[in-house]
C-alpha cells in the first residue's frame, strides 16, 4: 500500500471538497435576507469539513489527527441540521437537498471510519 504524502491523496477529503462544492452551488439559492446568516454558516460549515482534514493530518500525529477529525464530523452534524432547516423553512425542495444529504451520509461514514483507525493507533 502507498504511503500517504498529503491530505490531497485521502479519498475522505477528496469527498469532503465535493461536499463543499455542493454547498457552495446551492448557497446562493437562498433568499437575499438569508446571505449572511444561514447561507454564510451553511458554507462555513461544509469548508470546516475538508480544511479539518487537512490541518489534522498536517498536525503529524495520529491524536492531534483523530482530534480534528472529531471537529469535521461536528461540522457535518451542523450542515445536516443547516440544510434541514433551510429545507424545512422551504428555501431549498427535498430533490435539492437529496444529492448533498446522500454525499453528508457518503463523508461521514467516511470520517468515522478514519476515526476509528487514528484512535485504535493511537
């Protein structure tokens, strides 16, 4: 199996990027009175996935890692509750929100199996 050099070469953050751009498409879909409360904290939501990732597996260590894999798995929990409400609110239909809530799903059980592994190295 190859080594891993970058957080580039993690299939988990790979998806996490996807994730964000999905985000970052649907976003402006928002009503105007919402660019800078639930658009704004959807977006930042879905860029703390990935950039956790990176910062953790930048940190060296697989608890520094696990750590930051902990917080991304946060902001996932956080996107989910975000869309929800944006989708209960009615500012996004359920054929929107489907394809992202199936990538949330596909990232985190990612996620949570690299936490196992880093804490089991640990």
């Amino acid at each position: 199996m190859p080594k891993m050099r970058s957080y580039r070469d993690l299939e988990v953050w790979q998806q996490a990027m996807h994730l964000a751009r999905m985000v970052y498409a649907i976003a402006p879909r928002l009503p105007r009175q919402e660019t800078y409360v639930l658009s704004d904290q959807l977006r930042r939501a879905a860029l703390s996935i990935p950039a956790n990732i990176a910062e953790g597996q930048g940190r060296r260590t697989d608890g520094a890692f696990a750590r930051h894999i902990d917080i991304a798995l946060g902001s996932i929990a956080e996107l989910e509750t975000l869309l929800q409400l944006a989708h209960d609110l009615g500012f996004f239909t359920q054929a929107e929100v489907a394809p992202i809530q199936t990538q949330v799903t596909r990232v985190r059980q990612m996620l949570y199996g690299l936490y196992r592994k880093l804490k089991s190295a640990s």
